[in-house]
C-alpha cells in the first residue's frame, strides 16, 4: 500500500521546515550570536559526533565500549601533527621523523587521515576483542584506552609527553563542525535503517537467531566499530583544532564518562535520542558551571562549589538509572513523518465520532 499524496506533501513540508530551521539556527550563531554561545555551539557538535558514534557501536550492538576516546585521541594528535607548521615542528617536535617534520598537511585530509587511524587500530583491535561477549568487550576497551594513555606519554617525539601540545592551527569552525556532525548523523542513521543495522540490531536482540539465518556476528560488529571509530576520530581531529592546546590528560575517565552519560541520557541506540540527550547534559553541565564560583538567592549566599557540574551529572545518571533506564527514546526514533501519521489518524477518529448514530440523533 502506498503512501498518499497528502502523507507526502506533509512529509516533505515537515523537512523543509526542520531544514530552514537548521539553517536559521546556524546564521543566527555564525553571524549574530556571541563569541560564547559560538564556542558552546561548536563543543556541542563535537561532543554530538561522539556520543552518536559511541551509540553507533554500543547502542546498535548492545556491545559496551568504554576506550571509545581513546580513538578520540589518536585522531586529536595525527590531525595536530599532520597540521603543524614545519617551523612549529622544529620547535615543539625536534624529534619528529623526517617524513612527518617536513610535511604539513591541509585541514580536510589531515582530519580524513585522523579518521582513518582510528578506524584502523579499531579494526586491529577490534578483530580479536568483539570475538568476547558483554563485560568482557567493557573490559577489553577498557584497557585499550589505558594502553592508549601510556604511548601518548612515553611516545614524546610525537606527543610531547606529558606536556601540552601547542600550536596546533585553529581551522575548526563552526561551519566544519556543523557539516561533519550533520554527516555523521546521517550516516548513522541510514545505517541503522540499512540492511547492515538489521543484522546489528538482530544480533543484538537474539545471537542464536542471527546466527540461525546467517548473520556473521563478529563481522557486522567489526563493520560498526571501525566506522564507529572513524567519526570518532574525526570529532577528536575537531576538537584539537578547536582548543588548540591539549594533553593526553584530555582523553581519560572523565571524558569517557561525560560521554556515556550522554549516550545514556538519550537513549541507547536512538540517533535522535543522542541529539536530545547531548543538549540535555550540555545544558546541565554549563549551568552547573556557572554556578559554581558562587550564586545568591535572595539573601542567602552560597559560596564556591566546585566539582558540582561533575556531581550533577553522576546525580542525574543514578536518576535516570533508577526512574527510567532506557533512557528519554530507548531506541526509538523522533520522525518527521510520524506527524501526519497522527493527524490523520486522529481526523479519521474524528470522523467516525461525527459519524456515529448517537451523534447524528443529536444533531438539531
């Protein structure tokens, strides 16, 4: 049964709506809106490609990865490195091996190959690690974000080490972090609703199933986790060039657990639910932030708390926990099309009260 023409029109009215809204949001922060609400809006499609690439993996597989940033942080200093100036190498990186310490890179194929390295070490790891099951695929990441933390320490002709790595070009804008995000929604998205995330998803929801009509369980989760690490990659690629100034301290527990609550606040496995989740805790967090050198209400003044955006958001996990475990979507989708969906259900209902005997004695 096909759709009808009213259904469609709706449906396509709906998207150029949700587009031109989009494209508002965008001109009104890139022209109009100040230098905080931009950097806000930047770190918030930063942090969206990492919590959708994460779900992409451990929402659409049931899977839990918890060294997801380290792959973050590969993609970080290959992008850094690759953009470095030569003069700024000589500096910082006098160690650096001839090939890399004479060449520089544009903005776009240094992130691509910032993607790429993550996708390939996941793909490496990745081949004997998803041949595990549950926690021990948790531990196993786990360990690889450990192991990740400790070469970008000791590998100091690279990384520098423990000391900040600096000059790295600022070429992140909000024009890239939109059109990356974007994508990597979109991706996410199709791939869900593609043959390939049915397997995922069977496999998830029934192993013995899946493998009972042919479905390579240890492939199909590869497939997720080297795209899954590539946009992650790519988000750390963003944000180096966005901050310009890093450590691997960055890429450590408190990064990954931002991250999850996020995944989790949203809904594991829904691509919207990432979107809606990422705002929730963003949000959250900043206002807890500002809160913390000090507020007053009316004459009560309560002094620094610092460490209270962190509080809040192991709060708010163990909220969502305890009330409401899926998450606000579980793995459900906001669509667009839903909408006239429910209209017209709602009309014909509508219509067959109108219509009912009782009704139409009751009409004068």
């Amino acid at each position: 049964m096909g759709t009808s023409p009213i259904r469609r029109g709706w449906r396509w009215g709906l998207r150029g709506v949700a587009l031109l809204l989009l494209a508002g949001i965008y001109l009104a922060l890139e022209r109009g809106g100040s230098a905080y609400l931009q950097r806000l809006a930047v770190l918030f499609l930063i942090n969206l490609m990492l919590v959708v690439s994460l779900n992409l993996f451990t929402g659409f597989t049931g899977v839990f990865s918890l060294g997801h940033v380290g792959f973050m942080a590969l993609g970080a200093y290959t992008s850094a490195i690759l953009t470095l100036p030569i003069a700024m190498k000589k500096v910082n990186l006098p160690d650096l091996p001839a090939p890399l310490a004479s060449t520089t890179l544009p903005f776009l194929p240094a992130l691509i190959l910032g993607g790429f390295t993550a996708a390939a070490v996941a793909l490496l790891i990745g081949i004997p690690i998803l041949r595990l099951s549950g926690h021990f695929v948790a531990v196993a990441t786990l360990g690889f974000l450990i192991i990740t933390r400790v070469v970008l320490i000791n590998a100091e002709a690279f990384t520098r080490g423990t000391r900040t790595f600096t000059g790295v070009p600022p070429f992140t804008t909000l024009g890239w972090a939109a059109l990356w995000a974007l994508l990597n929604l979109y991706i996410a998205w199709r791939l869900k609703h593609s043959s390939l995330g049915l397997q995922v998803r069977a496999a998830r929801d029934d192993p013995w199933g899946a493998r009972g009509v042919g479905v390579s369980i240890a492939r199909v989760r590869l497939i997720a986790f080297g795209i899954s690490a590539f946009f992650t990659g790519i988000a750390g690629g963003l944000w180096a060039h966005f901050l310009t100034a890093f450590s691997p301290n960055a890429f450590y527990f408190s990064k990954t657990f931002e991250i999850i609550v996020m995944m989790i606040v949203g809904g594991m496995g829904s691509v919207t639910g990432s979107v809606l989740g990422t705002l929730l805790v963003m949000a959250s967090t900043e206002l807890l932030r500002n809160m913390e050198p000090g507020f007053a209400i009316g004459s009560f003044t309560f002094g620094p708390l610092y460490g209270l955006s962190q509080i809040g958001l192991a709060v708010l996990l163990i909220l969502l926990i305890t009330f409401r475990r899926q998450g606000l979507l579980g793995d459900q989708e906001l669509r667009l099309e839903a909408i006239p969906e429910r209209v017209e259900r709602w009309l014909a209902q509508r219509k067959v009260v109108l219509e009912s005997p009782r009704v139409r004695k009751a009409d004068p």
